[in-house]
C-alpha cells in the first residue's frame, strides 16, 4: 500500500504520550509515508469498512490487528466487537504514538459504539500473546513489508484459538492501485518496477502476497482459506484525500521506476507526474484509478 515499510524503529512501549495535540500530518518521527496512508484511510473508509463487515466476527470478540500503524483498521474492528477489545501492535513507536492520538481524537469526537482499542509494542514473528487468546488475527497491507511473512503468519495461528481466524487484507505491488497510463508506458513502468524490486535483499516474491495468499495461509497450517478479491475506482475530481494519496504513490513510483526508465519514456512518465505541469495526470479530466485488494481468511 505503501513504500516499502520494512525497516521501523525498534520497539518501544506505547505509553508514553505525547504532549502536543499534532495531527497525523505533523507527527515528529512518523514514518515518511504516514500522512499518505492517513489520507488513503480516509478517501476509502467506506470501503474498507466494508471488507472488515464481511470477517466472521462476533460482538464479544477479541480481536488483535498486527502491524496496526496508525489504527485506523483497529478502530473499524473495534465497532463491529462492541462488546469485546480490539489489540494493536505495531513494532514502530512513532506509528504508535501516532495511533494513540487517533484514538484519543476518536474517542473526544464520535458517539459510536466501540470495543476498547489496546495498542502494544511488538513485533508481528513473536507476539507478546498466549497461544489461543484471541478470536481473530487480523493483518491489512502489511504482511509483503515484514521481515519474515511465514513467521507471522505462524504466529497469528498460535495466538488464535482453535476454531477462530486469521485474515489478511493485502494487494501485489506492481497492481495495487491501476492508473490510466498510454499502455506502452505502462508497461515500460511494470518492468522498472521489478527491476527495482529484483534489487531488494530477498527478491521481488514477497511483494506479490495477494496473488499468493490462499497458499500462504495454508502453508501456515490454516484451514477452509476463502479469497475474496475487491475493486475500488475512483475518477476525476479527486478529493483532498484521495489526491493526497495519489500524490504520495505518484512520487514513490517516481523515485522507485525513473532509474531504471529509457531516457525518452523517462521524459513522458516525468512530464507526467510532474505536480506543476499542465499535462500532470492527476489533473486530467478523464482521470480514473482502480484498487485492487485481496482479502483471505483461514481457520484455525
Ligand atoms: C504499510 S504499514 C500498514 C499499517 C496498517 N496495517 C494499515 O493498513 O494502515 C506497515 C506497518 O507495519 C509495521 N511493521 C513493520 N515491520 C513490523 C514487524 N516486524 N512487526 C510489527 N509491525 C511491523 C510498520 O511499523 C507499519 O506500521
């Protein structure tokens, strides 16, 4: 969903709050990609809310969501387990931080029925958790930036009782959002992208978890795996929000593609994602762009 998120601060205990009420844009220290993925959890609650209604959940259910960032899925959960607790972790205590003030601001600003939200320090390949002490373990487009994705998702099963579930919410990187590039240049990016990608320590595989994901879950010993796959567009005008977050992929795609671009299809791509230039493609009035995600649940 994100630049590559795979190298957060260590851990760090939760509690300590800040003193300033900054929002999210302003957090000291929070990751560089914070602000566009705030923004992307806004442009696309509804959405998002919508996958979260279709996980097997009851209202008195303990629910853990690992690699929480700024919590905005946690919060989600914690509407529909009204009567349970919702636990965040996340191993980056800015991104922590940053959670605890959202909570707060929800918790001044919204009337709705909500289980408690916990958040915890902690990595996602040994969590501080008893085995079978949660009803589901949830991860959203995080599991392609961990370390060792097969050791999380292992340890999501040991913390879920037996009956209970695992669920994943993720997208591949080269498709995750599809935008109205001329087809030759979408292409030429396609292949910089995994060039780039081919550069990374382990290989590009394990930016390709949706596609891959039923596998994943059964590998880690999970049973009855359901994938359900989800397409969202939206199209010219875009709001503040989605355009915040578009800026943000344009710019990662920027840095990541450019390199590895022919020097005349780098000049196109650049004209093109160039925020002051009148051919700027967020600016055309035939704009559209689809998300792709793919949300698999496996028992235990
Ligand atoms: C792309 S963000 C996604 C956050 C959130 N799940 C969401 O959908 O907005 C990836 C998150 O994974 C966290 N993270 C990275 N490595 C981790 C690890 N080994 N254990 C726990 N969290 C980790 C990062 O700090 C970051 O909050």
């Amino acid at each position: 969903m994100t630049p590559d998120a795979s190298s957060p601060s260590p851990p760090a205990p939760a509690s300590t709050r800040q003193q300033e009420t900054a929002g999210p844009e302003t957090a000291p220290e929070a990751p560089d990609y914070a602000p566009m993925l705030f923004a992307y959890h806004r442009a696309h609650a509804a959405e998002l809310k919508a996958m979260i209604a279709t996980l097997p959940l009851g209202p008195a259910d303990r629910v853990l969501d690992v690699a929480c960032g700024d919590c905005a899925h946690a919060q989600w959960l914690a509407q529909r387990v009204t009567d349970g607790v919702v636990l965040g972790i996340d191993i980056s205590a800015p991104y922590l931080h940053l959670a605890e003030r959202q909570l707060e601001t929800a918790a001044a600003g919204s009337g709705a029925k909500a289980a408690p939200v916990l958040l915890c320090a902690a990595a996602a390949e040994a969590l501080p958790l008893p085995a079978a002490s949660i009803d589901l373990g949830w991860c959203a487009h995080s599991l392609y930036s961990l370390p060792e994705p097969m050791t999380a998702l292992r340890e999501l099963r040991r913390v879920v009782r037996p009956g209970g579930h695992v669920a994943v919410l993720e997208q591949d990187s080269l498709h995750r959002v599809v935008l109205p590039w001329p087809a030759d240049l979408e292409l030429a990016l396609q292949q910089a992208q995994l060039r780039a990608l081919q550069r990374r320590p382990n290989g590009p595989g394990k930016y390709f978890a949706a596609r891959r994901l039923a596998t994943l879950l059964e590998d880690a010993a999970l049973d009855t795996v359901s994938v359900q796959p989800f397409s969202t567009m939206r199209r010219a005008p875009l709001d503040g929000d989605e355009r915040c977050y578009l800026d943000g992929l344009l710019d990662d795609l920027r840095a990541k593609a450019a390199p590895y671009l022919a020097p005349a299809m780098r000049d196109r791509f650049e004209r093109l994602c160039d925020p002051g230039a009148d051919t700027y493609l967020l600016d055309r009035p035939d704009f559209h762009a689809t998300y792709l995600d793919v949300l698999a649940v496996g028992r235990r």
